[in-house]
C-alpha cells in the first residue's frame, strides 16, 4: 500500500506537484484493509520514499480485534510511534476505527485532521517537468485496494472526468437493456448478461467474466471515453464516482457509441477460448496478431521497472501492467491467479495488453493458429 502511494506521488510530481492528486493519495496510504482472520493489519516498518507519506499510517477496520495482528505481529506499531490511540485510528480519523466496508475517502478529506499534511510546503514548491496525457489504458481489475484510490488520483489530473463518468453510467444503462439477440453492428462491443460482448456477423458474441467480476463500462482517466472490460462492482462504482457523476446526473446522457478501437482487457473465463476460436474465424488476420503478441510476451519477459521508456508505452513488467509516465514505469498488478500479458485481437489487426490467467493467454494465441516456432 504505501509503495502504491509512493509510485502515485511520483506520478503526482511529474504532473506539477498536482496537489489533488497529492490529498487524495495520503488519504489512499491510510485506507483499512481486510485481514482474512479478522485481525489487526501489521502497520508498514519501513520509511517511505516522499516526504508527503511521513507520519501516515492506515486506520483498521472497526471489527478487527485490536488485541492481536494478523501474521502473529502483537506489538506492531506504525513506525516512529509507541502506540495508536484510539485503537484503530489514523491521522486523517483520530477519533477511531473506520466502519466495516467504508472508504476512508467518504468520511474525510483532509489527510491529518488536526494540522498539515506531510510534505505540504515541499509540494508547493518543487517544479517538475510535464507528462504526456496519452495513456489511456483499459486498466485491468485488481483484487488490491489500491485500485479504485489510484484511479481517483489520475482522475484529478484533466478536466474530461466527470463527462467521461458520465457516459460510462449512461453506457452501463444501455449494456442492461441488451439480451444475446439483440440486434448489433460488426464491430461493436458491449456487455451481455454480465460477460464482454463483440459483435460478429450480426450476433453478439459473448465472453463471460471470471467468477466474482462483471463487464462494465469504465471511465478513462487521462483522455476522454470509456473502455469497456471486466470488473468488480465495487471497482466499477469506485470508478465512476471518482469523476463526480451520479446516476442522476447522468440520466439524461445518451450513451455513446462504442467503436472497435475500444479495446478491453477481457479477464479468463472458461468459455473464453471457444469464443475466441469463433471469432478469429470471421478474418483472416489472426494469425499475425497471434504471432505479435507471442513477440510482445517475449519483449515484456526482459523489462524490469527501471527499463528506459517512452511516455505512453504500455507493457507488462514484472506480471503487472506498465503504463510509462515521465520515463518511468508505473505498474499496476493484476489480480490474484491472473498475470500481464499480450493477447492478440479478434475482430481486427493488432493485439491488447490485459490482466489474464496464463492459460487464457495460451489458449487465445494457440487459437490463432500462432507457436512459438
């Protein structure tokens, strides 16, 4: 969690110090976090990089038993202090614990509630250089907290948010309303019954999601649109209400249309490779895309997150999705089971960069008819 924040405040210097981005991400490093036995999650030892993470420490949940930690830790106290009181408290809510299932996000919105942030006066003055706004990643669904805080930091880096939230309830909206009959265009994609629909020879054709996930329409969050991909639900309303739209607001925005270029990071299933199979039928470029994204795996394998690279990159490094910013990696890891990786398309030239399991992956390239040979 804290080098999740520490990436998201190097983001958030490259951007001018952008001190939204700076708020919401010492809010972010102080998020509770489920314990799988109901305890006490250890607190960090270790120093973090940026001077705006200083003193910040996570609340704990209000049911954790705050007489032990989980991995046998009793004893464990943020670094620096002697003791957390009241049990379960932070600085940005020193008056206790955070209620079971709440993001810290929605009950405050200063980062230490009784004085200044870390940091403050150094983000204020330090210059940085810009970055490009060309990432527009399908950001994959992860298991991690850290995903729907992230996305909210990025979100405060344009002024497009909030339409791009907009049109992705108004999309959701439509993608209800559609049934595996419904009449569709060569090329269009949307969600079917909960699982990634493409349009092939009129009829959808449809991907179901991995268990405990949905297709949803996203918000992108440095250019305006949306993609379109397979998601928690939490994750998904995490999302949209990052941008600040409301299914009210949004009730009157015709849903957009979505073009072929949207290209989603569609999660395994095990109906996936049948799908695929029938797709790459209707084409005849798969086996190059096949063969692309067999070369791109091969790139991918020798990255490390201090490889060079070129603002806007995307690519997989170290099993996580790479999106480069200001010539540096930024990784995102995949959920649990599931890894980074190339998966070549199936309705047009070209591959995408998804989270998925290894044998989805193999199973789509070996679909193409593409090896490794």
């Amino acid at each position: 969690q804290q080098d999740a924040a520490d990436q998201m405040i190097d983001l958030a210097k490259t951007l001018n110090n952008d001190p939204e981005m700076i708020r919401l991400t010492q809010i972010f490093v102080q998020q509770p976090r489920n314990a799988p036995d109901s305890l006490q999650v250890p607190y960090c030892q270790v120093a973090p990089k940026n001077a705006e993470l200083e003193g910040l420490f996570h609340c704990q949940f209000s049911s954790s038993d705050f007489t032990k930690f989980s991995g046998d830790q009793t004893g464990n106290v943020p670094l620096g202090l002697s003791a957390v009181n009241p049990p379960g408290s932070c600085p940005a809510k020193p008056d206790g614990p955070v209620p079971d299932g709440v993001q810290l996000n929605t009950l405050v919105t200063n980062p230490v509630a009784n004085g200044n942030a870390p940091g403050a006066a150094a983000a204020s003055s330090a210059a940085a250089p810009p970055v490009s706004s060309a990432v527009a990643p399908s950001v994959p669904a992860a298991a991690s907290p850290s995903a729907p805080a992230s996305t909210a930091a990025l979100a405060a880096s344009g002024g497009f948010q909030l339409q791009n939230g907009q049109d992705a309830i108004a999309q959701n909206n439509q993608f209800a309303g559609l049934t595996p009959t419904s009449a569709c265009t060569d090329g269009q994609q949307a969600c079917v019954n909960g699982g990634f629909a493409q349009c092939v020879g009129g009829k959808f054709v449809i991907t179901q999601c991995a268990g405990g996930t949905t297709c949803a329409a996203l918000p992108l969050v440095n250019k305006p649109g949306t993609s379109i991909t397979c998601t928690t639900p939490a994750d998904r309303d995490a999302r949209i209400a990052a941008t600040g739209a409301t299914s009210a607001g949004a009730s009157s925005v015709a849903a957009p249309p979505v073009p072929s270029a949207a290209v989603p990071s569609v999660p395994a299933a095990a109906s996936a490779p049948a799908s695929t199979a029938a797709l790459a039928a209707s084409s005849g470029f798969q086996l190059q895309n096949g063969q692309d994204a067999i070369a791109q795996n091969d790139q991918f394998a020798g990255l490390t997150p201090t490889s060079a690279c070129t603002d806007g990159q995307e690519a997989c490094v170290n099993g996580g999705f790479a999106q480069c910013v200001g010539g540096k990696f930024v990784i995102t890891q995949c959920a649990g089971g599931t890894t980074c990786a190339a998966l070549p398309l199936v309705n047009k030239p070209g591959t995408s960069i998804a989270c998925t399991t290894a044998a989805d992956r193999d199973a789509r390239i070996a679909a193409t008819g593409a090896t490794s040979a």
